[in-house]
C-alpha cells in the first residue's frame, strides 16, 4: 500500500487538528435510524427538486453522466444534460461528484453545461488512461484543498495521461477536502467496476477503498466527516435488492472489524432505484452516498433526485437516455448550533483585480475585485450603520484586507470574492495583499499598482462586454439602462441609446481630482478629474461634460454619443495621461 500512503501524506499534508470521536445521542440516533429505515421523509424546505436550496445548506449531488455531457459530436444529450442541470434545484446546488468523464476536455465541457458555467464553477480532474474517469465541479468560494486520485500509479502515458492500476481500480477514485461555511468533510468520488454484472469484482474493489480508510483514520489531525459518494453497482440492504452471492454495500462495511465503533463506522444511505432502462424507467440500486458517523451530525437526508428531473428531450422522447443513471443528492447544515469546521484553514488569494475591468492592474484609492476561497463566511454588502462619522469600514464581518499594511476599505464579502477599496499611497510596482478571516492571515498575494488604472464598470450580461450606462434623463420617473431590454427582464427599463442623447458611465481608477477625495471616506459631491480625459464612441470623440468622482472610488462621466456612430455595438474607449480603458461596448440605435 505504499502509493496509497503516498497519495494520502499528499492529501492530508495541511491537516493539523486532533480527531473526534464518533459518538453522542444524535450521531447514534441517526445511525440507528438511517440503518433500519429506508423511507426519506419530504423536506418542506424543498417542496420538490426544482426549487431552490434554502440558504446555510450545501447540496451535494452525485451523477453517473454516463459519458452524456460531451457525447460524440452532433449528439443531443449534452444539451439534455445541461438541461437537467439547470433544473435541479434551480441551480442552486454547489457541489456536483460525476462519474464516468473520459477526458479533460468533456471535463471542461461539463464545467460549461452546469448553470453559469465557467463563471460560477471550477473543477478537480485528472486525465488518467481509464475513459471512465470521476471528478469534482465546485461553485467558485467553495474550498476544496489537495484533490488527489487514488490507485493510480506514478507512470504517465505518451498521451499525458496518469497510468491507472486495474488490480485495485478499474476507475480511480478521486479524494479532496471540501470546506463549505463552518462545514467541513473528506470527500470521495467513485465508480466502482461493474465487471459486467460482478458484484464481486465491484466489492473487491470497495475493500481496496477500506484499506486506504484505514490508513486514513490513522493519520493524526484527519477529519473524522467523511463521505464516499458514486456509483458502487452494488445495492443496498434497505434497497430489497443483492448483488451476486448475495452482497449488499451494507454488508462490506457492517463485516469489517475495522469500522464497527466511534468514529469509524459508516451508514449506506439511498435505497431507490438509481439506474435506468431503455425506457428510462428506475431498475437497480447502484448510487449511493455512505455517511461516516461524524458527518451525520450535518446532514439532513440523501436520497434520489425525483424522475421527471430528467424529463424526455422534445425531439427524443428518451430513446436515446440523458444518462442511463438518475442523480442522487445529499443535504447539509453548514451552519448553526453544534456545526464547525475540523480543521484549520488560511483564506486563500488566488487573484487580485480592478474592480471594473477584471484586469490585474489596480491603482490607489480605486476599487478592487479579491478572489480566492474562504475569504469570509458570509456573504453581504456594508450596511449604512457601518459607515460611522464619514468613514467606511475596515472590517465586515471579522474579514480584513491589507495594502503593504495599510487597511482596505471593504464594501462586500463572500467565501469567494472580496471587494475593497485600495488605501491611498500604495507604491507603483508590486504590493503586498492579505486578507485577514477570523483572526487568520492568508499568505501573501503580489499585485501590480499603476498610478492610474482606469477602468468601466460593465454589465454581467453577454460575459460582461457592455458598459455599464444608464441615461441622463429619467424616464416617467424611473431610470433607464442603456442597452437591450431582454437583459433585465423587465424589472428595469432599457433601450439602445441614439446619437446625441445623454447618457452617464461609471468607472473607477482614472486618477486624481481637484479637490482630492481621500479614500476610505463617504463622499457624495462631484470632484472633477485634475487631468483631461477623452472618449469615443465607435471610434468617433463624444463630447464629456463632466468626468469626475460622485463616490468613494466611484467616477461618473456625462457624455453625449456623437453623431456619426454606426448602429449596432459600439466600442467606448477612454484615454487618460496616456493610458487607455480596455474596450466595452454601448448599444447603439439607428
């Protein structure tokens, strides 16, 4: 077992809290309850598997894609599984374990199918020579540490892909740690041989999987929640079905002497039936999710997704299946009485940006974008209370941000996205950042400081190109969005803007204004840029009858669209003391 003991130093290398024990009268009425009933009771906080997930619970979904996400070219299923993505649970769920990907790029391709794509999701893969692969998709702030495959040998194939091990996975497991509000747990992703229907190959290979928990709980400082979700083409005992012999999921657990008190026991749960028929029907209890018995004191029930989540295609009532297997999901607390998390953990900065055009130059006093995971455990804007005696707060909720030192001004927090104002004075060059989360600092992250980094703040819509304008005048008393009314769906009014109407764009990092307005400091006047400015249009000069700030950071510039500009999207470039924004385009009408 030396390359399983390898993978795991790797994967446990940051772990450094002792473990608990497994036990107390809610961890044993749940494993008595869940061993003994396979009936999962309605959830009135999920009235059905297309509403939303109700805040400060995780849902964990597990799917064997079957290869559907990226089918062969030409094929209908990836948009039958995006589909289904989309609809379940509104896309609110955070946490996706698919089975059976083939390579990095259906990989990708999936990361694109699930609902926001590539904004909202990352993604832990390895390419290994096995076409059957299991990954882990996570909405960006999650924080999922050392992701690893198991089994696998250290050879690379001619293709670059990891040599798998067959005599102990035909499909390499893939292991992380997942940390989610005060959640935190190990989790497994597997798919299990099925050798053709040989219950016993499949359960040869879950007792390779029992050797590495073994070594796992071992380990000093592991995390005792553990989760092993997938496709284990093995039914359970609550399910009334057995594999060949006679095995149950239930039975390899419950036999071996190794998981039979505290902390080590385990408890298989979904019992429906999760494969499909031709006729996309359920038959056989094969995906599951087993509980160790610390992570029961977070969840709150696993079961299968409903049916008709997968509901036929319109122009293939099912003859072709979006997979031959149904989701299964698994609901948690992450917050609230008795929930924290195991281990220690550092917020971690991955980028630092302007805060307009995502670019990663920033200046001083200008407002800046932080990404990375667990920056902050909630997630919200300042509040006016907070903003005391004309000074905007340093701190929200226990997080912090520095500048070489110097506090940033923080106006909204996220586990996954922070967004600050920059204190005055930062050097050009490369400065420091830290974010500071409940009292732990993050290592320090290098940016680049420009003297000025002028930059429009943009609209999300169509990946965020447009500008983010609106016009001068109101309209029937209301404000009106410069660009296309499909955009808002009505809940704001929009339309393209015409030559020589007036129309204000917003921006921040264009430099100094006289008066200076020092950072950090409520402000709600207007303070002229101290240098010039120009804008154009479609590549015509509009005429700016004001530039300058309105807002902490904030720039506002009054400009009339020239005549001249050809219908359809126009580029809006500035250029102040030499420096250009980054193109963004305003709608423009006949």
């Amino acid at each position: 077992m030396k390359k399983t003991s390898a993978a795991w130093v790797f994967l446990a290398a940051c772990w450094t809290l002792p473990a608990q024990d497994g036990a107390g009268p809610l961890v044993e009425a749940r494993l008595a309850e869940l061993k003994t009933n396979p009936l999962v009771s309605p959830l009135p906080e999920v009235p059905d598997d297309r509403a939303p997930i109700p805040t400060g619970w995780l849902a964990l979904i597990s799917w064997n894609v079957q290869g559907g996400a990226t089918d062969s070219a030409g094929s209908i299923r990836p948009a039958m599984v995006g589909a289904a993505l989309r609809r379940l649970f509104a896309g609110t769920y955070r946490l996706l374990a698919a089975q059976e990907v083939a390579n990095s790029a259906h990989a990708a391709v999936l990361q694109g199918l699930l609902p926001g794509g590539a904004g909202r999701w990352r993604y832990a893969f390895f390419d290994t020579t096995d076409a059957q692969d299991n990954g882990l998709w996570y909405e960006r702030g999650l924080l999922v540490r050392n992701p690893v495959p198991l089994f696998v040998t250290r050879e690379v194939s001619a293709t670059g892909r990891i040599v798998t091990d067959p005599s102990r996975a035909v499909h390499p497991p893939l292991a992380a740690h997942v940390a989610v509000g005060d959640f935190d747990f190990t989790l497994l992703t597997l798919h299990l041989t099925f050798a053709d229907g040989d219950t016993r190959q499949s359960a040869r290979e879950l007792r390779v999987i029992l050797d590495f928990l073994d070594e796992y709980f071992r380990a000093p400082g592991h995390d005792p929640d553990v989760i092993l979700c997938g496709d284990f083409n093995i039914p359970s005992r609550l399910s009334g079905q057995t594999g060949r012999d006679g095995i149950t999921l239930d039975a390899l657990f419950d036999t071996d002497p190794r998981f039979q008190s505290g902390e080590r026991r385990f408890v298989v749960t979904v019992h429906e039936p999760t494969t499909r028929n031709r006729l996309g029907q359920p038959v056989s209890n094969y995906d599951h999710c087993v509980f160790s018995a610390d992570a029961l004191e977070e969840l709150i029930q696993a079961r299968r997704v409903q049916p008709e989540i997968l509901t036929d295609h319109p122009d293939d009532p099912e003859i072709t299946l979006t997979s031959d297997h149904f989701p299964i999901v698994a609901f948690f607390r992450t917050r609230g009485e008795g929930i924290r998390r195991d281990l220690g953990y550092h917020p971690n900065i991955e980028a630092v940006t302007n805060g307009a055009s995502f670019e990663p130059r920033i200046s001083s006093g200008a407002w800046v974008s932080i990404y990375g995971q667990d920056l902050a455990t909630t997630t919200r804007i300042w509040r006016e209370e907070e903003i005391r005696d004309g000074v905007l707060p340093a701190e929200l909720d226990g997080v912090r941000v520095e500048f070489d030192g110097k506090p940033a001004w923080v106006y909204y927090v996220s586990p996954g996205q922070l967004n600050v104002q920059t204190p005055d004075g930062l050097p050009e060059g490369s400065v420091r950042v830290e974010v500071i989360h409940r009292g732990q600092r993050s290592g320090a992250f290098t940016a680049q400081v420009r003297r000025i980094a002028p930059a429009f703040f943009r609209f999300p819509q169509e990946g965020g190109r447009f500008v983010a304008a609106v016009f001068a005048q109101l309209e029937h008393g209301h404000v009106v969005y410069v660009g296309r009314p499909e955009w808002f769906g009505g809940a704001v009014a929009a339309r393209p803007a015409k030559p020589g109407e007036r129309v204000l764009l917003f921006g921040t990092g264009f430099g100094p204004t006289t008066p200076q307005v020092p950072a950090g400091r409520a402000f709600s006047g207007a303070a002229p840029l101290t240098e010039p400015v120009q804008v154009t249009v479609g590549g015509v000069a509009a005429t700016v009858e004001f530039a300058g700030l309105v807002g902490p950071g904030l720039y506002q510039f009054n400009l009339v669209v020239p005549q001249g500009v050809s219908p359809g999207d126009a580029a809006v470039v500035a250029e102040i003391a030499g420096v250009t924004t980054a193109p963004v385009a305003l709608t423009v009408a006949p």
